[in-house]
C-alpha cells in the first residue's frame, strides 16, 4: 500500500481529490492535513467517514515538527493547502506568505527528508498575470498581480529551486479557475448561485468583461492523477479547458438558470489590480493524454442543481463581508 499525504483535503478541491483517490486507487492510503481554517469543512467528507483507508489530522503546515511526522508515514505529498481569496489577500497579505510560501517550504523540506517519490504542488494561472491574447505556456515568465498570486509564485519558484539544488521530484500544476459542490461562496459561482437563490443580486466587478478559464473540479482531480502518473518531475503543467467567459457571460448563464433577467445583477467597485483575461496554453498536458471529460454547460447544471439541493451546507458559511454581497 502506497500513503499519499493531501494537504488542505478539507477544501474544495483537496476534498474532491481526497475522494477521487480513495475512489481511483485501492492500494493507496491518504492522511488528511488541514488546518480548519474558515474554508476547510469537515462537512466535505463526511461521506467517507469510517474508510479504513482515510485518516483526518487536523494540523498546520507551517508547523515543522508536526508534517515531519506524517511525511515520515507516506511517500508522496500533494499539497493544496493554500490561502486562496484574492480580496482577502489584498486586506491582509501576510497569512498568504506564511502559509503559500513558508508552509510550502516546511513541506518541501520534509519530502526532501523522508526521500519522497513526487511532492506534487497545486498552483494557480493566476501566477502568470495578465494576458490580453493568445495564451500562458509554461515557460512564461511570472508577472502575478496580487499578493495572493504573488505568494503562490513564490511558492512555485521555490518548489522548482528544490527540484535544481536537491533533485527533490516535484511536479507543479497551474490551473484555471475550478468550479463545482463544496466550494466556499466567497467564490465567483457559488456567491452568484447562492445569492440568486436567496433572492439576492449578483455582484458584478466593474464592466463585467475580465475573462476566465472554467474547469470542473472532477476534471482537475483527473488531471492531477494523470500527472502523478505520466507527468515529468521537475516539470510545470498547465490544466484548463479552454472554456473561457467573460464575467458578464458567466453571469447571465447562471441567471438563465433560474430563469431571471439582467435586473438581479449589481455592479459592484472593481477589484484593486483586477487581471483582465487569464488564458493557458494546455498542449503539455494534453500531450499525455488529457482531455476534460465535462462541458462547462453540463458542471454548471450540475453545480446550481448541487447548491440548490444543499441549504445545510452553505447557509452557515455566508456570514461575513466576503460572502455577504
């Protein structure tokens, strides 16, 4: 039996690889490490309590002597811990560089010590900047935009100086802007599907016209495998779909899902440093054989039919001036 330590697995898209990896591999084991910040929810796995194979601790990655511990019991690192709002960010940075860079550190270090066949670390487009046509390859140079970005840059250049200085077998994944069930509702979709079934308006940065790729989760988890398995260490990989949207696009997509007009739409001040378009050229990944297997249009359904069904889940976690729009 192989023993994966996720990190961050009570988040949105550390709970889904935690579930996608007990579903996908038989013979792996995963340890659990989560902070319990305000957006790791234990609600996320409550499905796969009692697995044999799952074991939560909850637990700072910041923390030397505690990962030490568990990354003694594993042989691979998948890390997703990570300070993730942009808007929280630009209020208060200094979380973002403690846990996206100095946690990353930590984690590294302890790869490096148990001598680990992959740390694999989940980045972000964001990393990149802006880009107003064509798109992002992995040899771009990284212009990031906010402290959030900034901090996930570093993190990554730092995972690759290890890579260079000790031979540590890191592969880094950047991707685009995921979506689907669990996600915390200061995020773009569930703010607007939740506010839409309070009977509350969607907030609209500015003009509504910065661009994003979208990716299901599940889609994100998939590719993650595939690079576990296939990907080069020492090596970054972009994972996007190419289902890009204008704000304004995503926005009337979901109203059309509750069958409301333009009226339930709020323009709100633009985010300070807002990038316009993020864009990625996914030929690298596409190469070993990635192809998302789930239409926006179909996730999208998905996900407002999910939230919809699951009141319990996310009524609780609207309560501050990120969520309450």
């Amino acid at each position: 039996m192989k023993t994966v330590l996720i990190t961050g697995g009570m988040g949105f898209i550390g709970s889904h690889f935690v579930r996608y990896v007990l579903n996908k591999h038989s013979d792996w084991n995963v340890i659990n490490l989560d902070k319990l910040t305000y957006a790791g929810n234990p609600n996320n796995l409550k499905d796969i309590d009692g697995n044999e194979r799952y074991e939560f601790v909850q637990g700072d990655i910041c923390d030397e002597t505690f990962v030490n511990a568990l990354a003694e019991r594993s042989q691979m690192i998948v890390n997703f811990a990570a300070e993730t709002h942009v808007d929280r960010s630009i209020e208060h940075a200094s979380d973002f560089i403690q846990t996206n860079i100095q946690g990353t550190r930590v984690l590294l270090d302890a790869s490096k010590k148990f001598d680990h066949e992959l740390y694999f670390h989940v980045s972000t487009d964001e990393v990149y900047g802006s880009i107003q046509e064509g798109s992002f390859r992995e040899d771009f140079p990284l212009v990031p935009n906010s402290p959030y970005a900034s901090s996930k840059a570093g993190s990554d250049l730092l995972a690759l100086a290890y890579a260079t200085t000790y031979q540590t077998p890191i592969i880094i994944s950047r991707c685009g802007n995921n979506y689907g069930p669990f996600q915390f509702p200061e995020k773009a979709i569930p703010l607007f599907v939740t506010n839409l079934i309070e009977g509350k308006k969607i907030p609209l940065y500015g003009d509504g016209k910065n661009v994003r790729d979208w990716i299901y989760v599940e889609d994100h988890c998939y590719a993650i495998d595939l690079l576990i398995e296939k990907g080069d260490r020492g090596q970054v990989y972009n994972i996007g779909t190419l289902d890009e949207l204008q704000n304004f696009d995503l926005v009337n997509r979901i109203l059309s899902e509750f069958s409301y007009d333009s009226a339930m739409i709020e323009r709100v001040q633009d985010r300070l440093g807002h990038d316009f378009r993020y864009s990625l050229d996914t030929s690298k990944i596409n190469h070993l054989g990635f192809k998302p297997k789930v239409p926006f249009e179909t996730g999208l359904k998905n996900t407002v039919k999910w939230y919809k069904e699951n009141e319990w889940w996310w009524q609780p976690l609207k309560k501050d001036k990120f969520t309450l729009k």
